[in-house]
C-alpha cells in the first residue's frame, strides 16, 4: 500500500515539474493585462476541469482581494461558462454538445478579455470550439492541458502543459488544480504588497 | 464606435541599435517598458456623412484623406483604401515629443484601430510591423523599430532586431516583488523641452557609418543589462545606464546640450546611481535609478536646476509599470461572425 502511495505521490510531482514555468509566468502577464483593461476572463472545461473552472473562479474573484477586500475597489471578472447548469443543459439539448462553451462565449465575448480553456487531451471538441472562436476574435487563449497537448495545446497562446501518458488524468487534474491555485495565490500577493506600500505611503503622506 | 489604447513607453538602454541602417549588419538590441500613461483614438463609422475626420490639437473635415494634413491618418486611410465616412479622435494622458514614444503608440494604435474599423483582428506583431512600415517606408522617418513593438506588445520586454528584419520579443518575467522594487527606484522628470526625435536621428543615422562600433558595443551591453534586471540588481542597472548615456551622448550633437547636461549632473550629484534622456534625445523625459530614499532630494535639485535654467514646463511625472500593449477597450461594430 505506502509503495503504491509513494509512487502516485512520486508521478504527480514529476507531472507538475514537468510544466513550464515560463509559460505559466506568460498567464500571469495575459491575467494582469486583462485587469488593467477591465477585461473579463471566461473558464471552461469538461467534467473534473469544470469542477476545476467552477472552483478557480470561485477562489479567483474572492480570494485574491480576500483580506482587505473594501480597500480593492476594482476587482477580477472571472466567469465560468456557462454559468448555470440550465444554460448547460440547454445548449447541450437545442444545439449540439460542441456548442456548450462557444455558444455562451458568443454572447459575451469582447476584444479586451481573454479565455482559459482546460482539457486534459487536448482534444474536447467543444473547448476547441471556443478557443478557435476567442482566437478569430483576437482573444488571448491560455491553454490548460495534459497528455501531448492536443489540439488545444497547438492554438493557445500560452501553453501550459502538463506532458504525461495519454490517459492519466488523475495526474493532469491534480497539476491544472496546483497551476490555478499558484494563479489566485500570485495575484492575492501581489495586491496584498501592493496595498501595503500604498498604506504606507499614504501614513507617511499624513504624518 | 472602436475605442483603443496604446501605452507610452520608457526605454532603457539600447536606442539607436533599433535603426534599420544599424541592425541590417548586426543585430540591434532594446529593452524597454510600457508605463500607465496612453493614447487613446475613437474610430467612429459616419454612414451618413460622407466625409473624412480627423480630431487631435486640431479637427479636420476633409471629402478625401487626400487632403488630410495629419501625415500619418492621410498615409494610412490611403493605405487601407477608407476614403470616407470615418471619423477619428486622439486623446492622451501625456503631451507628445517627451520622448516617450507617443507618435509610435499613435501609430500602431491606428494601425490596430483601423483594421478592427475593417473587421480584421490583428496580433501585437503584425500592428507593430504595420506601424513600422507606415512610419518609416511610407512616411520615409528616419526612426528604429523599437517604439512600435513595445506600444503594440507591452510590458517590460527585450526586444532583438535581426539583420534579415524579423523582431525576437523576450518579456522579462520579473515577480511582482522585483518588478516593484525597479519601478519604486525610477524617476521620471519631463524637462519641459519639447522636441522632435527625427531631427536627433536624422543627424545620428547621417554619421553612423563611422560610429559603428560603438553601437555595436552599445548593442551588446543590452545582454548585459538584461541579466542585471533578471538578477534583482537594481543598482547595477542603474551604473550601467549612467555609462551608456555618457557613451550615448557621443554618438550625435543633438542627443545632449548644455542644459541637459546641467540637469543630469543636478539628479548624479543627489544621489541617482544614473540615467539618460528617454527616446532619441535632445529633450523631452529624464529617467533616473536611484534609491528610493535618495528620490526626494534629487527631485528637489532636478526642479532647482530647472528653475536655474528657466525651464518653466519641468516637472516630476509619477508613473507605473504596466503590462498592456495596444488594446481595443471598446467595439460595438457588428461584424464578429463566426
């Protein structure tokens, strides 16, 4: 059993050192940009990297600004498409499975946002769909993938990617989960710090 | 209605080595960052009004582009083949010739801005290629490169301009920590002198034949400069810049004078580790790196000396480091199919 323990644990922090840290660095850059143009930034994926988007956004809009959050007047736009489960449902039963993520895109998609699309292959036709959309529209797309990459992978602009052997996805998940922690705890400390300094200067200001 | 920014930029070390005469031989060199001040345009579709228009310090309303004056809205509605029902505005947080490379982040704002008008999206890189070729093939401006690529990317990046002219775009991915550490220890200080950075370049690339060596020195002290900014070693940066500038000043009459002079030895003697004119020279920005304790006092005698000199515009401009390139902010033009 502690063999068994021991080696998933041994995988999973091969998997997560494999990744770039350039590119993840790269999504810091596309978010912090997003943020200085009031821009929104649309999350999506199939299955475990929905529950991933769902739970992102949730830590992303809160979290980051989490401590001092009246003082941060302006704030992340963070949405996970699409943003009800009848939405879901509907796309799914009136158009087409492929449209799930690309149809919602359509009704809110702007020049100044950008769009996280996650699949462990690489291959999920319906977030292809909308990174291709976001692309034609000038849209940055940040990919969350495993596996080589797929499709997806090949399109983004920034690619992060988890390389593993087709099919682990347990190993894929558990990494994009890391990455989109590190993404919520970069900004909370980067607001964090600069908040403190503008206190400060605003103490040194009074006295 | 389109509404589009592009940032102004400070540049750090390398200007010159961006100029085509240059990096056609040997690779030129730059490193430069975007800061929170903008231009923005508004491009407004006029179905009924069959004309041209164009508003800055000016407004024109022109039947062709034809009879625009503005040369580089003339140069590229021609280019683009938009002949009427358009109307144009700029706006900006700063006014132009500071040497913070307003004209190129009009440029590629337009450049950008007019194919969004047209229902083409563009990549930082092709706006900034645009702009370039709108600036110095059509418009036949003796300037580098290294403005419109850092309006059209944004950031704090290297760029490299290679002799066959493709553009290598390196962003310096510092953490939140260093990257505030290095803005908090930069002051910027508009010396009130306005001026035009063809006419400093113009003499510079007349003469660069026989200085070619040293920007080729000049070209390859970015690489060193670079590792600095990656190592956290603010102070270093700074000496290193104090150094270029010197050699800077002897690569034309115009990128220094007297009163320039005067005001860089006022910032070095208060305590600043170094400096340099922004942008092509002869007026416009200082940029000085110093320690943060030390900005107080050299504020003080730059506006002293400013005084001295009767500069009546001189003033302190506080500034932030920002990450944006040229962006759209707002487009309601209905031709996004899928």
């Amino acid at each position: 059993m502690k063999e068994y323990i021991e080696q998933h644990i041994e995988e999973a922090t091969a998997a997560l050192r494999a990744v770039s840290s350039d590119e993840i660095a790269k999504c810091m850059v596309q978010i912090q940009r997003v943020f200085e143009r009031d821009g929104r930034i649309y999350i999506f994926g199939n299955g475990g990297s929905l529950a991933l988007a769902t739970h992102w956004v949730s830590d992303f809009n809160k979290t980051v600004f989490g401590h001092n959050v009246e003082l941060h007047t302006k704030r992340f736009q963070a949405i996970r498409l699409p943003t009800t489960e009848e939405e879901y449902s509907a796309w799914t039963n009136d158009v087409g499975h492929d449209s799930v993520f690309v149809g919602p895109l359509q009704n809110y998609l702007q020049e100044h946002d950008c769009v996280i699309a996650i699949s462990s292959s690489g291959n999920s036709q319906n977030v292809i769909k909308a990174a291709q959309y976001a692309k034609k529209r000038g849209v940055p797309v940040i990919a969350l993938a495993g596996f080589d990459g797929g499709e997806l992978n090949k399109l983004a602009d920034v690619k992060i990617l988890v390389p593993t052997p087709k099919g682990r996805y347990d190993l894929v998940e558990g990494a994009h989960g890391v990455i989109l922690h590190l993404i919520t705890w970069y900004f909370r400390d980067y607001f964090e710090h600069k908040l403190a300094k503008k206190t400060s200067h605003g103490k040194k200001k009074n006295k | 209605m389109i509404v589009i920014r592009a940032p102004l930029r400070i540049s750090l070390i390398g200007g010159g080595t961006d100029i085509p005469v240059f990096f056609r031989s040997h690779p030129g060199r730059v490193i430069s960052a975007t800061i929170d001040k903008y231009i923005y345009l508004v491009i407004n579709p006029t179905p009924l009004v069959d004309m041209v228009s164009a508003r800055y310090s000016k407004t024109e309303t022109v039947s062709h582009p034809k009879e625009l004056e503005h040369a580089r809205i003339k140069a590229l509605l021609l280019d683009l083949g938009i002949t009427s029902n358009i109307e144009i505005g700029s706006f900006a947080s700063l006014p132009g010739k500071t040497g913070l490379g307003s004209s190129s982040s009009f440029s590629v704002a337009l450049v950008k801005g007019l194919h969004a008008h047209l229902g083409r999206s563009m990549s930082a890189a092709e706006a900034a290629e645009k702009a370039c070729e709108l600036e110095i093939d059509i418009l036949g401006e003796p300037i580098g490169k290294q403005d419109q690529y850092a309006a059209a990317h944004g950031g704090l990046n290297f760029y490299q301009f290679n002799c066959n002219g493709s553009v290598t775009v390196e962003p310096l991915l510092l953490d939140y920590k260093k990257s505030a550490e290095l803005q908090d220890s930069m002051l910027l200080f508009y010396t009130g002198i306005e001026r035009h950075a063809s006419d400093v370049l113009g003499q510079q690339v007349g003469q660069m034949k026989s200085k070619f060596d040293s920007y080729i020195a000049l070209s390859n002290s970015v690489l060193k400069f670079r590792e600095l900014l990656l190592k956290g070693d603010i102070k270093g940066a700074g000496l290193m810049m104090h150094e270029s500038w010197l050699a800077k000043k002897k690569l034309g009459s115009k990128v220094s004078n007297k009163t320039l002079d005067s005001l860089y030895s006022a910032g070095i003697k208060a305590g600043a580790w170094g400096g340099k004119v922004l942008g092509a020279g002869g007026g416009g920005c200082f940029l000085f790196i110093a320690p943060p304790a030390k900005h107080k006092a050299i504020l003080k005698a730059l506006k002293a000396q400013a005084k001295k000199v009767k500069l009546v515009g001189a003033r302190h401009i506080p500034f932030s480091f920002v990450e944006s390139g040229t962006d759209i902010l707002f487009n309601n033009n209905a031709s996004h199919q899928v």
